[in-house]
C-alpha cells in the first residue's frame, strides 16, 4: 500500500475543515479519548490552525481519500489552556514548537505514517527556525478504566523512540465529553518534551 502526503499551512486548510472534523470525530471515539463530539466544535477547534500562518497540518492520503492527518504550530499561537502549564514553568512560549493530534485510521497504522508525522513537523519547526523544544500532550487514563480494551497498547515506547520523554510537572486540562457522559468533563493531559538541537529539528 502506498500512502501519500501533502503538507498543509494556514489558510490552506479551508478546503479540508469538513473532512478534517468527521475523521478526527471518528478516530477519537477509540480508547482513550473516547470522545463523543460534533463537526461544529470541530471546526471552531481547527481554526487555531487555520488562523496561524505558522501551522501545518500533515494530510495522508489512499488514493484520493483522506486516512490520517497530523498538526502542530508554535506554541505562541496555541490557546492558553496550552500555553498555561510552559508560562508557569518560566519557559518561552516563542521557543517552543507545538504537536497538536495525530490521528490515522486503523487500516493504516503499521505502515510507517505515525514516523512521518513527527519527521514531518519537526522538520517545519526547523524551517520556520527558533525552536529548541518541540512538546505534544497526552490524556491520563486510570489504568482501570472500564472501557479500556483488554488490548490496548499505549504509545509510550513510540514517542520515546522518537526522542521524547514525559514530563508529569507540565500538565494541563482539556474538556471534553466523553461516549458515557451527558456533559463535558475535565480531562488531564500530560506534556512530552524533546529538545531540539541548536533549534534544529
């Protein structure tokens, strides 16, 4: 199988709203974010990165339909429930390249893309230059959720192959309603963290 990639900034990503939501809608109902959303929010959420000419968004395609995509942008253009938990810690903002979500189908994973999404990003934070830290966040689950599957693997060794490593002092909270609730709730996230040498990706 051949899977193709486009890259994508800013203002770019109008055309792709619509798709973008239903398959980020769709990846994430999955353990363990399990969230039970709507395109509305989802476009509203999307447009962080449409409105930054800094972003990106990393398009993954079979054939012409879109199986994956993975974004990031500075973190000085992130909302500030993202920028709290690096302000607190006295990091600067303006330093610091942010990897917002990946998401692919299940069809797709093993095939290499997961790899090319952060080779990716963090050769646009080596282009745009002045990055030293590049971070992305995770969701905590209880390890004994109820609705965690018997099989499921967490991406812990992954990112650690990829030079990241978890950092439980930087957290902070997203809301988001869960498949079994009736409302929103609190989630808490966790940064990971890798250094960048001499800014470079």
């Amino acid at each position: 199988m051949t899977l193709r990639y486009l890259n994508l900034q800013g203002a770019q990503l109008a055309d792709w709203i619509s798709e973008l939501a239903r398959l980020r809608i769709r990846v994430f109902r999955e353990y363990p974010y399990l969230y039970d959303g709507d395109e509305a929010y989802e476009a509203r959420y999307l447009q962080t990165y449409l409105q930054s000419p800094r972003s990106l968004m990393v398009l993954v395609f079979d054939g012409e339909q879109v199986v994956g995509a993975s974004s990031g942008l500075p973190l000085s253009d992130e909302t500030p429930e993202v920028q709290a938990p690096f302000r607190q810690a006295g990091m600067a903002l303006a330093r610091v390249f942010y990897c917002g979500e990946s998401v692919l189908l299940p069809e797709y994973r093993g095939l290499g893309a997961g790899v090319e999404f952060f080779r990716r990003r963090e050769a646009h934070a080596k282009a745009l230059g002045g990055f030293d830290t590049s971070v992305f966040c995770a969701v905590e689950r209880p390890l004994d959720h109820p609705r965690r599957p018997a099989d499921y693997r967490p991406l812990d060794d992954f990112w650690q192959h990829r030079g990241y490593q978890r950092y439980p002092q930087l957290q902070t909270t997203f809301s988001w309603q869960d498949l079994d609730e009736t409302r929103e709730s609190a989630k808490p996230m966790v940064f990971w963290l890798k250094h960048l040498t001499n800014g470079e990706a």
